[in-house]
C-alpha cells in the first residue's frame, strides 16, 4: 500500500505498509529470502523484516498533525489550508510581501517539505518573468502550479499521469483563487500539447525526465529554461548527459541534502541562468 524511508548518517528504515496480517507475514519472508540472497551476494549482514500492527487510524488525515506552515526562498510560504497564518507561536516569520500558497496535498506529492519541491520553488522565484507560460510536468498536488501563478506566469499548465492527481490540482488551484489563469490536463507528459513554454518544471525522477527529454526540450522557447529535479545526486552526471543529447545544456545545478536540481537551457542559446 505504499513505502516509506527514514534515513540518517547510521542506517536507513524502510517500512513498507500492507492492509491485512497475512500479507505482512507472507510479505516479509519473501523479503527475507531475498534479503538473505543479497547478504550472500555481498558479504553483508542485513536486517530481519519485523511485522507489527498498526491500530487503525484515518491516515488521510492523521499526518496533517504534522504538516505545519513553512517558508521556501524569499518570499514563497506554504501552508495547510487548516492552519493559521500567521502562525501565533511565531515561528515562520510574516513579511509584507509574502506569497502564500494555500494547499491540501490530500492523496498527491508535494508538500513543500521534500528537497525537490523546495529546489524547485526556489528556482522558479529567480527564473520567472510576469506573463511567462510555463509547463508542470507531475503536478501532484499542484504546489508548482500555483506558486507559478502567484509569481506572476501569465498561463501555467499542469500535467499528470495520475488523475487523483490532477483533480487534487485543480481542487488546489480554485481555493488560492488561481484557477483561471491554469490549465490542468490527465496525460504523459506534453505528448498532447502544440504550444511551446518559457518555463518547464519536471520535479519527478530521472528515469522519467530521461524519457521526457525530448519531448521537453521541444516544447521550450529559445530562452526558455528547464527545472528538473527529483533526481538523486549520484545520478547528476548522468542526467546532465541525457539533457545533453536532448540538445539542453545544465547551466546551474542546485543541491539540497541527497538531491539536485538541474536547470537547462536549449545548447545553441547564451545561456543565462
């Protein structure tokens, strides 16, 4: 039903979560042997997966006791449409010109807590241009999207595969009062889309922006710009590579923790970034 990674400088613990006893039981011996084939292989000794129930719970909801108010570059601020702003503890600090985001990430990625987004967010504040047309390759909760149109994007699309997703989007899009100015479309990348963009961001992982490469550069202005990220940064060289044979030279890369960000623009253009 779904994974999750904790990781420190120590160890890393992956829990994954199933819906009923057996399968956690005929989960983790297959897991087991296949951990023990593994340690073989390499000399190392791994872990026992360990089942243990869980009481039940609305976990739609139970995170948001965790999901607080938070401030990416200078002036974007994302918060859950349940909390207050500005908060009474004092915390996140409040200025003049901040621009909020309100969000309910329900079902679908991006939060603004994750590396990736936060890169992206930071990059679109120094790239935008008012009125520039930009792209929202995997939407997920429609973060991007709608800091784009809060920062001044004169058309914002928005795309992904999952169509939760692209409801969740659209959902995301009326309550911060954006929706007008997005459209919000259920497809694999811009395979149905003629228009071309001044920015393009694609926060979803390298073998995908490997696959959409191509497709993205081709839909880039001139002097447009590319923000990849939800890449791991053990594979920037290789990702830098594939935009290569795209025709997109990386003109800025951004790291955060394990993750990068690349920006890109077409090669034969003086690239400014």
């Amino acid at each position: 039903r779904g994974v999750s990674i904790h990781q420190n400088a120590q160890q890393a613990i992956v829990t994954g979560y199933v819906q009923t006893e057996a399968a956690a039981y005929k989960a983790s011996h297959k897991l087991e042997r296949t951990l023990g084939v593994l340690a073989a292989e390499t000399g190392s000794t791994l872990p026992v997966p360990q089942p243990e129930p869980l009481p039940e719970e609305d976990w739609l909801t139970a995170w948001q006791r965790y999901y607080h108010p938070l401030r990416v570059g200078r002036r974007l601020v994302i918060k859950p449409r349940w909390e207050k702003w500005p908060p009474d503890n004092g915390q996140v600090p409040a200025y003049d010109d901040d621009i909020i985001i309100e969000l309910d990430p329900q079902m679908a990625f991006g939060t603004g807590t994750h590396p990736t987004t936060q890169l992206c967010l930071e990059a679109m504040e120094t790239l935008l241009r008012p009125g520039d047309r930009v792209a929202d390759i995997g939407c997920g909760s429609g973060i991007l999207t709608i800091a784009a149109a809060q920062l001044g994007a004169g058309q914002v699309l928005a795309v992904d595969n999952d169509p939760v997703a692209a409801q969740t989007t659209v959902q995301n899009c009326r309550h911060n009062g954006v929706q007008r100015m997005v459209r919000v479309i259920n497809s694999e990348g811009l395979v149905a889309v003629s228009e071309s963009f001044d920015v393009i961001v694609a926060n979803i992982n390298a073998a995908t922006i490997a696959s959409l490469a191509g497709e993205l550069a081709s839909h880039l202005v001139a002097d447009g710009h590319l923000v990849a990220s939800g890449i791991i940064a053990a594979e920037a060289h290789n990702q830098q590579a594939v935009l290569a044979t795209a025709g997109l030279s990386v003109c800025r890369v951004e790291t955060r923790q394990d993750w990068i960000c690349l920006i890109a623009q077409q090669s034969q253009n003086g690239l400014e970034c």
